[in-house]
C-alpha cells in the first residue's frame, strides 16, 4: 500500500517553529537521524515511519494549539529544558 508523500519541507517549518532540533525530532519519531536525513534526501518513508510522522505532526500541531507552544517562558529555556518540557506535554498525547 502506497501512502501520500509528505511535504517535508513544511514539516521542517514546524520542526524550527517548535524550537527543536534534528535530535530532539528524531527521538520524538523513534528514528535516526541518518533515516530523517534520507527523507529529507527525498528517499521513500517505510508504511510504518510515514504513520509515526504523521501521528508525531499531528500530536506537534496540537501542542501547539492547545499549549499555545513555544510560550515565551519556553523560548527563554535552554534546549535541554524545553526538549523535557515538551516530551512531558507530548506524553500526555499518546
């Protein structure tokens, strides 16, 4: 079964608007970074990783919706903190 293609260039946009880094996506995805970098190389996704982007994405918009993220006491957080801030709020998603 073949899956629509995301628009990873728009999912990059909202990686950079919720402040994270290429480590901290990967570990929200349960990927590598070698495979996120491969995607963005415009290589096929696996059924399995194209469900867990678009479930992550979605959890993403979401948090930023509902917890109005980044909030300025976020951005003024080092990256560590807001990575463990947003895990925490990320968790209550699953």
């Amino acid at each position: 079964m073949t899956h629509k293609p995301l628009d990873l260039k728009k999912i990059e946009v909202l990686r950079r608007q919720m402040m994270l880094t290429v480590g901290n996506f990967t570990e929200l995805l349960g990927v590598s970074r070698a495979t996120y970098y491969n995607w963005l190389k415009a290589h096929e996704m696996r059924h399995d990783n194209h469900a867990k982007m678009v479930a992550t994405v979605r959890t993403l918009l979401a948090i930023m919706v509902d917890h109005n993220w980044p909030t300025p006491d976020v951005i003024g957080m080092a990256q560590r903190d807001r990575f463990t801030k947003l895990k925490e709020i990320f968790a209550t998603y699953e």
